[in-house]
C-alpha cells in the first residue's frame, strides 16, 4: 500500500504533460534527394498557485528545412522558423477522486516565417503554402482553449482527453492581402503527472515505515508515455479555400514482465490530408497520406540513482503507406512498405513514484523499403533518422 498523495491540483504543485517536446531530429533518404532537419524547444510547465488553479508558460520555439519532391517531380525547399509564447491559466473542477474536469486557456504572441524555393524543377507543387506566397511571414496574437477530462489512474500521473480551439489573429504577409488568419480544432489524448504539493496526513497510528513507495521497472508495471496518441484535427485560413486535416490512433503501452525488462508494443494508424496554392502557379495542390505501423518492443531499465535510469528500447517496426499529391494534370503517387529498426534510448528522471520525464537520443534505420507507383514500377529509398528527444510518462 502507498502512503497518501497530494490531490492533484494542491497548492505547491508543479504539473507538465506529454505535449511537452524538446528535440533534434536529423533524416535522409538512400534513393532521392529528399532530406529533412527540425528542430524543437516547446517545455511547458504549470504550476498550482492556489488549490485547484494553475498559471503556466506556453512557449515554442522551432526550425526545419525540408527538402521533397513537388507534383510535377520539382525538388522543393521548404524552410520554417518559429517563435511564439504566451501565458496560460486553468481551473481543475474535481468530479471525484479519480477524475476531474481541467479547461485551460493560453494567450500569447506568435512570429512565423515560411520560405519556399526551387533547388531543382519548374513549379512550388506542394500543398506548403495556403495563400499561394513563396514567402510568407506572420506576427500577433493568438489564443488557444484545451476542455481535458482527467483520469487520475495513479498517484501524481494521469490520463485525459478532450477537445481543442484556437485562432492565430496574424495576418500573413507576402503577397496580396487576404487575411489567411488560421483556425484549429481539434480533440486529442494526453498523459502527464505531478509533483509536490503538501500530501494530507497519514492515518493515525500510522507511520512512513508502513507503506510502500513502488520503483520504477518492478515486475508487473505497465508503462504509457506521450508516444500513446489518439487525435483528431482541422485547420483553415481566412480569405483561402486551403485547409488541413488529421487523424491518428495510436495506442502504445509496454510492460515489465520481469524487474527491469519490457515488452512492448505500439501501433499507429494516421490520414492526413492538406490543400494549398502553388506560388509558381497559383494552381490548387492536394495532398494526403494515410499510413499504418505497428512495433513489438523490447525495454531494459538501467537503475542508476534512486531518481535516475537509463530505460532503453528497441524494436522493428513494420508498416506501409500511401502518398498522392496532384496538381492539374501533374501528380506524385506511390506506396511503400518497409521493416525499420527503431531505437529510443533515454535519462529518466523520477519526479514521483509514478511519473518521469526523460531525454535521449534515437535512431530510425529502414532495413527494406520498396516504393510502389502506379504504372508497376517500384524503387528504394530507405530512410536514416537520428535525434534526440524528451519523453513525459508514468508507470501504474
């Protein structure tokens, strides 16, 4: 039996989630010219200043440069900069002891810019720019409202869901002005945990000496972090008919089937869909892909202090997908199949006997891919992915 925990939202309390993400991300392709590169720095933390009420940061900060392959078969550049902050509130709503309602809001301001270039072919044919601007650039102000219905399934950890507004009040530069003001909805699953907090008194008679504190890795435990993902969204533009869509299912779970060795395994099932303009043509680019893996796993926690571990794992990863993207009468259509391995090896920090934060670095090797296009034809054109990441996960 553990000994009483701090409720979630004590005052005193720190709180973070899975929509936390810090990484470096580097990727290229065997058989194209196609390569990409992203980094990341989006923390965020809230804390409780008063029972049951947070004030948190919100802030993002990222790059890519991106180089893909057009419609009509152009090498196309695609270069992003962001920055963007704000604070933000929420107000948890206890509906029992395991669950509560947690609405939040963030304001904030955004500065964006996106270059796109022609390294090789004759049009931008991709769905990358919704007002048809080669360059575009952006700043004001935005807002965004999350309505997460928590489970708190262990001490400091939960899990939750609900949905999701938010609009961009900046008004895109670069060519003729239309707005392109962005709207998003959207519904998604989210993990997270706890951490201090004045926990309340233990039973009397009682003392510290009669509970049990759980350590990470025991025999039986089940593990979920921020790879577990089930999300649905859409995104447009004032003054454009582009828009976007998405929708992925991903649940992921490993386990200890002895002290400190996991079995795992995650599964992920997405569609994604965008319309743009050309900014050679101004001609309307669709896009979509639809894509299904699933990954058996294995895990191995390395203690190394009371507080920290090193839990690397490593698994094959076998899925296929679809890609279509058309322009009048150009279009780049194929599929893929491929086996890849995938290692993940972070620093586990243990804020509380249920939840970590951990950072570490990664591989993606494609051991077999094949590229499938309409008139039979097939090609390779593996793909080598290495980086570096944060993770947020709890154990029960």
């Amino acid at each position: 039996m553990e000994a009483p925990a701090a409720p979630f939202g004590s005052r005193g309390q720190f709180m973070i989630t899975g929509a936390s993400d810090i990484g470096l991300s580097w990727a290229t392709f065997s058989g194209s010219q196609a390569k990409q590169f992203a980094a990341t720095f989006s923390p965020g933390v809230d804390y409780f200043f008063w029972r049951n009420v947070s004030v948190g940061i919100d802030l993002d900060a990222s790059y890519g440069d991106n180089y893909g392959y057009g419609a009509d078969g152009s090498v196309v550049e695609t270069r992003t900069e962001g920055l963007s902050g704000g604070p933000r509130f929420g107000l948890n709503v206890p509906i029992s002891r395991l669950v509560s309602f947690f609405p939040r809001l963030t304001v904030g301001l955004e500065w964006s810019t996106t270059q796109q270039s022609l390294p090789s072919g004759g049009t931008i044919s991709v769905a990358g720019s919704p007002l048809g601007y080669s360059t575009t650039s952006r700043f004001g102000p935005w807002f965004s409202v999350y309505l997460g219905l928590l489970f708190h399934v262990a001490p400091h950890f939960f899990v939750g869901v609900g949905p999701s507004l938010s609009h961009d009040f900046a008004n895109t530069q670069g060519g003729p002005s239309v707005g392109g003001e962005e709207t998003s909805i959207g519904a998604g699953f989210v993990v997270g945990g706890t951490w201090g907090g004045s926990p309340p008194p233990l039973p009397a008679g009682a003392s510290p000496d009669d509970f049990r504190v759980p350590h990470f890795g025991e025999a039986g435990q089940v593990v979920l972090d921020g790879e577990l993902e089930a999300s649905v969204g859409a995104t447009w533009y004032e003054g454009s008919s582009s828009s976007s869509s998405s929708q992925a299912f991903g649940p992921a779970i490993d386990w200890f089937v002895a002290n400190h060795f996991s079995l795992g395994v995650g599964l992920l099932v997405s569609h994604s869909n965008s319309t743009g303009l050309d900014p050679t043509t101004q001609g309307q680019v669709s896009y979509s892909r639809k894509g299904t893996a699933v990954e058996p796993r294995i895990g191995v926690d390395v203690p190394l202090t009371p507080l920290l571990s090193l839990y690397p794992r490593a698994g094959f990863q076998f899925g296929g997908s679809s890609y279509d993207e058309i322009e009048s009468m150009s279009e780049d259509k194929y599929s893929t199949e491929y086996v890849a391995l995938s290692v993940y090896a972070p620093l586990l920090v243990h804020a509380t006997a249920h939840l970590f934060v951990g950072f570490g670095p990664s591989l993606y090797w494609e051991l077999y891919d094949t590229y499938t296009f309409p008139n039979g034809g097939t090609n390779t054109n593996r793909e080598t992915s290495v980086g570096a990441g944060l993770v947020v996960g709890g154990n029960l």
